[in-house]
C-alpha cells in the first residue's frame, strides 16, 4: 500500500477498536529537537549527572505536532493508555492526562523518594519526602528497577488492547520492547511507526517509516472523518 492508503488504514483501525494503546519512544521527541533520552551523552543523562549539555534544556522545549495529535486522541476518547520511554514531560505538557500515561524511564521534571517511590515537582526545592526519604532523581538510570506501577499498567493495557501502535521506538530496550509482544499474544493488531528497523517489523500488521507527524496528523483528520460520518 501506499503512503495514502496506510493511513486510511491506521484511521480506519483507530476508529474500529475499542482499546487503543501507544507506546512512544525517543523519535516522537526527536521533532522538537531532542536527542534519544537514554543515551549516555544525551541531554536527559548529562544534565541528570549535572554535567553541561550542548543541548537545549528540557524547559525551553516545546510538544510538537505529533505530541499534540496523541492529545488530540485522547480528546476523542480514541486513547485508553500511553507508554513512553521518554523522559521529557512533553506528553504531560501537551496535555495527557497523567492516569492515561505511564512513564517508564521517569521525567526530569520530578523527583522519587527512595523510601515510599512517592514523586513530587522538582519545583518545589525538597529534598526530603514527607515520610522521611530522601528525594533523588525520578529518571531511571541503566540498570535501576523501573517504576513499579507504570510497569504492571505498562503490561496490563498492553495485554487488554486490540490495537496497539508504536512511535518513534526501535523497540530494543526491554522490557519495553517486550509490549508488542504481549498486545500481539491478546489478537491485537500492531503498527509501527518508526525511522528505522525494530525486531517487529515481520510481524506488525501495518509498517510506516516516514515522518511520524506526516502519518499521525493526518490520520487523526481522517478519523475525525469517519466519526463525524458514524
């Protein structure tokens, strides 16, 4: 199929299935001009480690069309959880609402407390929780555990859903590539979005390698289509 028809398709899927699941990786961000956020020399690693980045701080960037294009999903009521590997707080910023998003490297905006995982706005200049731990870093450095919750509700929507997308991940860091495979195992249908190979690519039901907001914008047209005519 061609470039058009792939997203008809993706807008007919969307508007077909009842349990829409995203998982995003560093190329939805990498449209404001971010680098992959879990590279030792990114901006998101550095900064963590107050090292100078040659970057621009996480503050002076801003969503893009295709961070606004999931919102706008959302808005439809065609979004019933996202997953990112991304650390920007630029899906937040867009406007999804937090109890529809899990974050399974962190976000440099918050801090985690050691003792309870409670997180709280580095804003706000603590440094101790309220039960007594201490507040470090929310970003999950190589190796640490990831956030308990947003794990088990990473596998479980992804378990629930018929259709399951994914954007701008290569899907090689576990145990987030291991979603696919999940929503795959419940019948779901998979498509990826992605500027370059991933492991999923021979079992995906529908392939994009082009610009993410050249197939997402104008496949949330078409879907505003198709429930305008429902």
């Amino acid at each position: 199929m061609n470039l058009e028809e792939r997203i008809q398709t993706l807008a007919q899927w969307i508007f077909e299935a009842e349990n829409v699941v995203f998982l995003t990786g560093p190329g939805i961000s990498a449209e404001s001009g971010l680098p992959n956020a879990r590279e030792p020399e990114s901006v998101w690693t550095r900064q963590d480690k107050g090292i100078p980045s040659k970057f621009r701080l996480f503050t002076s960037v801003e969503p893009n069309a295709s961070h606004r294009a999931l919102a706008e999903l959302q808005s439809l009521g065609k979004l019933r959880f996202l997953i990112t590997q991304n650390v920007d707080n630029l899906h937040l910023r867009a406007g999804i609402r937090p109890e529809l998003l899990a974050e399974l490297h962190g976000n440099v905006t918050r801090l985690r407390c050691q003792k309870c995982q409670t997180q709280v706005a580095k804003s706000l200049g603590l440094e101790t929780c309220s039960c007594g731990g201490k507040l470090v870093s929310s970003v999950i450095n190589f190796g640490d555990p990831l956030p308990q919750k947003d794990l088990e509700d990473s596998f479980w929507h992804s378990s629930q859903c018929d259709l399951f997308v994914v954007v701008g991940s290569s899907l090689v860091v576990s145990p987030a590539n291991e979603l696919p495979e999940v929503a795959l195992r419940g019948r779901a249908r998979i498509i990826i979005i992605n500027q370059g190979e991933t492991p999923m690519d021979s079992r995906c039901h529908l392939r994009f390698e082009e610009n993410i907001a050249e197939v997402l914008l104008p496949a949330v047209d078409r879907l505003k289509e198709l429930m305008k005519k429902a």
